[in-house]
C-alpha cells in the first residue's frame, strides 16, 4: 500500500486497487478496500469485489 492510497482510505473511507494479485492462485484482480470502525472503535476492512458484467445482457 502506497502513502496516497492509504491516504485516500482514511479520508475517503474506500479506495479502489487495480492489479492486486493472489498470493494463493498469483492470478490479478481488482477490488475496492473499506474501513470503518467497530462499537470499540476499532478498525475493520472489507475487501469487495466488483461486479462482473454478465455477457448477453
């Protein structure tokens, strides 16, 4: 994580990560990271993934 993404996370509350890529399978992919903070104030991300567009549609 680069200093302009991890500032991105904290003030924007999501950032979207081109090219991450699997350590288990070393295939490329592309996510969007959100943090937010639990009932103790705790941080907690969420990795979501984008939705695949759907062919014939």
């Amino acid at each position: 994580m680069t200093k302009d993404i991890a500032e991105e996370l904290l003030t924007c509350g999501t950032v979207k990560l081109d090219h991450c890529k699997s350590r288990k399978t070393g295939n490329s992919f592309n996510c969007y990271v959100d943090i937010t903070a639990d009932e103790e104030g705790r941080a907690q991300y969420v990795i979501r993934f984008p939705e695949r567009k759907r062919g014939g549609e």
